[in-house]
C-alpha cells in the first residue's frame, strides 16, 4: 500500500472511528439517561398527584363525617327527630343549609329499614327508600347497624355513592343524645341522619385549592390516558372517577436539557472535527518526510495499549437494624382522642381569659395517656396525626365562650406543611371561630432553625392566629423566634416555674426570661402552677397570666362552661403576693 494511504486508513480505523463512535455514545448515553431521569421524575410527580388526590378525597369525606357527627349527636335533634318527630324543624335546621349548599347539599332522615323520614336538597323534597336512591345505602346501613353493636352511636360512616346528579359523598349517623355513657338508641327506634354532598366542578376546584392538588373532573369512569381515582361506594362498585391531566415536569426539564445538551454536543463536535483535521494533516506531513518511520509509528499506534486498570467496587455495607422499640403510644389510633380544657386566668385582672385544650388518648388497654404527661417525640407523633381535626372539635367547643383565647398544642413539624396551614384557615372558617381567638404552641425542645418556620407562622399570624412557644427558657434558638417576631406569647417552662424561690441560680435564669421575654413585647403565660408561693413569686416577677391545679383542674367542656358563666375569682394568690 503507497505509504500516503495508510495513515489515512490508520488514522480513520484507530482515531477518527473510535472518536466519532465514543461521541455518538456519549451523547445517546446523556440523551437516554435525561429521558430516563424526564420518566422518574413524571412517575415520581404522577405519584405525588395520585397520593394528594387521595388524601384531598379522604379528607373530603373526612370533612362530611365531621359535619354529620355535629349534625347528629346533638340533644335538641334527638328530641325533634327520634322522640317527637317535628319535619320543621328538621326544614329549618337542615333543609335550609342542603338547600343553600354550603356544608352539604342532600339530607336525609331515615329508618334504620331506610324508608325517608325526611329529605330535601336544592331542587326539592325527597322520599321513598334511600336504597332505591342510593343502592349501596343498604351495605351502609348495615355496617352502621354492626359498628352501632360494637362501639355506640357516634359511629359514622362515610362513602362515595352514585344518584341521578352525579357522584356524592354520603355520610351517615344514628341521631343520638350528647350525654355522655347512655345506651344506644333501640333499633326500632332509630333514626339515620345522612349528609351529601356532590362532587361539582366548583367542589373539586375548591379540593385543588385546599389541598394543593391537580385540577380535575369528574368521569365515568378511570381513563388510561389521564391520572384518575376510581370512587367506590360501600359496595365496591365504581361511582365515578376523577381524572385530571398529570403535570409533566420531567417532559418540560428534557426539552430545556435536550436543547442545552444540543449546543454542547455541537460545540464539542466542531472540536473534535477541528481537532481530528489538524491530527491528519499533522501525520500526512509526517507520512510524507519518512515513510518507513511513519509506518512503524502508525503500527505502534494501532497496537492495543495493555495493562489498563479495572475500577475496583465498592463492598456495600450491611444494612443497619433499628432496634424493635415498644414506644407508649403503640396500638393509639388518631380516632381515639378525648379533649378536657384547663382555665387560663389573669390573676391581676382577676378574670378567665383562656384555655388551653388537653388531649388525652385512649391506650388499647382502656387506660388514658395525658398530653402533658407523654414525651415530646411521641406527642409530637401523636399530634400530626390529629391534626386539624382537634382544632375544629376545640373551636367548636369553646366558639360560645365568647372571649377565651383557645390555646392547642401543635406539632412544629406540622407548620412545614403548607396542606396544615390551609387546614387550619379552612376549619376556622367552616366553624366561625374567630382566628385572633386561636393561639397555637409549638414546644420549644422540638423547635427547628426559626428560618424553616418564618413562611408558615408569618402566614398564620397574617390571618389572626396567635403563635405561642412551650417549655420557654430563653437560649440562642428560642431568642431567635423572639428576634424574628415570630411570637405573640411564651408559657414558661415546667424546670423553671416549678422551681421558683428555690435558690438564686433557678431564679436569676427565670428572671432572665421573663426579662427577655417582655423586652420582646410578648405575653407571658405561667402554666402547670401547683403551689401558692410558686405563684406569688412569679406575679412579683411582673406575670399576669396562670394556669395550673391551684387555679383549676383540667376539665370537660360542659364543666367549663359553667365555670365561664359562674367564674370563681382566684384573689387568693394575689394576695398572698
């Protein structure tokens, strides 16, 4: 072969294929990994939309539960519907509010056999059997007849159904007394409340909204080409679908990294285009002066280079086991919660200006577990999973009380959740209950960087709620909250009020707190007072408000109310101040 072709050959099978080859490769390998990426990430994204969606419509439900187990567990609807069936009143109570459709717009009152007692919804009456209406209603009343039998009357029951307007959420209750440890009503005599409310477009826009999720309509049924939720009624029979079209991120971010990749392939195309010419014409020159050298150092060239290096793998390290914990509040649904309120008095005022709700859950043993006695993990644990639901059967509860500030422990992690946030303007706004009237406590030992919390306690503060600190005793973090006037009010920590008048060093770090607190222009709440001095040492300090079983116990709402209407002035402390 004349010497001028062979390192053309040479140079096309050693160089110029290999280099052409490895581009190709390369930028079919980037292509192939952003379209994989551009797939995981609008799986991941579907999935996210798909769990939303299903939480939004539990919640829906939730919400309807809620509201018929208000509706009935309630003396006076007791009275006008099981004892003295009065159509009215249950018109004026109920009929009026499906008629408006604000909480709900189907009602129905009907036997425990489902035959309509009473019904109305926003085009007019409705009667007959509820099963020919709702066929599924049959499964649910059965169920209900079944929890009724195992627990009492304030179960509920709440599921998707299928009538002649579309699909509705239907919850269900047997009306009973508000009176607590009575039997349940006789079968006989029985009377089902039902609550529905449609799944309108309007509906499903506020769910979007409320709860963050993906806009969507109601189908038929599932559509493959969309993401959808099939809704079952009690009987397992599809009665309707949601569907919206899913975001696509992962489509949006290739494209924008397809175009990038695009120029800097180009770009490193030219180069090596340019590069690979200036390399020819480099060994053309060289072919061309000796030949036989040229040769040679072409065959050396194309020879295998030998004794490259494998990578060396890892060993991947055994997997660590947590150890099998029994933690306290193993086997304590969310369900199973009760609420007792503590006053909250201001002691130079000598008046009730709050409460705080106290939750307390009931252990599979029958034994209760109180808020204030569990470890912050395992509160804070407890805590996310009540959730607003607390919020709204407190509000509801002390929403008469006109004037008391209502004071509820939440979980600091919870606020991170901007759904939390939206939950809590939601329920205040469903219930009626002013915002400036609610204060919310977030324990200090659990308190994050203040600057995670700004966003969810800014927007809170800016709809009225008050935000107040737990187990206060003033450090770097917590003087961060106060910095950031993030906090409207402290509640002194148990370690340091429990100790107050026992030695210079307790009280100088007490001082220094109330100090700091006040300098901040926040209020200063005294909880957990056992002891009369403890508390005169305090007023002295410059606190007003306390809390605590010197003052009063814990106690149930009704046991509150009169308190609130007769209130018992506690002089005794200030005097002894």
């Amino acid at each position: 072969m004349p010497f001028g072709k062979r390192p053309l050959r040479t140079f096309a099978l050693v160089i110029a294929l290999p280099a052409f080859l490895l581009y190709v490769l390369s930028a079919t390998l980037v292509i192939v990994a952003l379209g994989g990426m551009a797939r995981e990430i609008d799986r991941i994204e579907g999935e996210r939309g798909v769990t939303s969606m299903h939480a939004a419509l539990d919640s829906f439900l939730n919400d309807l539960s809620s509201a018929v187990s208000d509706e009935g567990t309630w003396d006076e609807a007791y009275l006008n519907v099981v004892i003295t069936p009065d159509p009215a009143w249950m018109d004026t109570t109920w009929g009026a509010t499906a008629r408006l459709g604000q909480s709900y717009d189907n009602v129905l009152v009907t036997d425990q056999a489902g035959e309509i007692v009473f019904g109305e919804n926003a085009v007019g009456a409705i009667s007959g059997n509820i099963v020919s209406r709702y066929p599924a209603a049959r499964t649910m009343l059965r169920n209900l007849d079944k929890g009724i039998a195992a627990t009492t009357d304030a179960t509920t029951l709440s599921r998707f159904a299928a009538d002649p307007d579309g699909t509705v959420g239907l919850a269900a209750i047997s009306i009973h007394r508000t009176t607590p440890g009575q039997m349940a009503v006789p079968r006989q005599a029985r009377r089902i409340l039902w609550l529905g409310r449609h799944l309108t477009p309007a509906m499903l826009q506020e769910i979007a909204v409320r709860y963050q999720t993906p806009m969507a309509t109601m189908t038929g049924a599932t559509d493959p080409e969309l993401s959808s939720i099939a809704l079952l009624d009690a009987d397992g029979n599809v009665a309707g679908a949601v569907a919206w079209t899913p975001d696509r991120p992962g489509v949006v971010a290739f494209n924008h990294a397809v175009i990038v990749a695009t120029l800097v392939f180009f770009v490193i195309g030219l180069v090596l285009v340019f590069g690979l010419g200036l390399l020819r014409r480099a060994m053309m020159r060289r072919a061309g002066a000796i030949a036989s050298a040229h040769i040679a150092a072409i065959e050396a060239v194309a020879a295998p280079t030998a004794g490259g290096a494998l990578p060396r793998n890892d060993l991947d390290q055994p997997d660590e086991i947590d150890p099998d914990l029994n933690s306290p509040i193993d086997g304590i649904t969310a369900a199973s919660f009760i609420i007792e309120y503590q006053p909250i008095f201001d002691l130079r005022a000598e008046t009730m200006i709050g409460v705080e709700a106290l939750l307390r859950w009931t252990r599979p043993d029958g034994s209760l577990l109180l808020q204030e006695t569990m470890a912050p993990a395992d509160r804070a644990r407890l805590l996310d999973r009540v959730g607003p639901l607390a919020v709204r059967h407190a509000t509801g509860d002390v929403a008469p009380l006109l004037g008391l500030i209502l004071t509820l422990a939440v979980a600091p992690a919870q606020l991170r959740n901007s759904v939390f946030v939206e939950k809590i303007a939601g329920t205040l706004g469903a219930t009626g209950f002013p915002a400036r009237r609610l204060q919310l406590a977030l324990d200090c030992p659990s308190l994050p960087d203040p600057a995670l919390l700004h966003e969810p306690i800014t927007e809170l503060r800016r709809r009225g709620v008050l935000i107040a600190l737990s187990e206060f005793a003033v450090t770097d973090l917590t003087a961060g909250y106060l910095d950031a006037a993030l906090i409207d009010r402290v509640r002194l920590a148990a370690s340091l009020t429990g100790k107050a008048g026992g030695g210079a060093a307790g009280d100088s770090y007490l001082a220094a707190s109330v100090e700091t607190a006040r300098a901040a222009g926040v209020a200063i709440a005294v909880p957990g007072v056992e002891r009369k001095d403890q508390a005169a040492r305090l007023l002295r300090l410059g606190c007003r408000e306390f809390q605590g079983e010197l003052l009063a116990k814990p106690m149930p709402i009704a046991a509150l109310t009169q308190l609130a209407l007769a209130p018992a002035r506690p002089v005794e402390v200030k005097r002894a101040s």
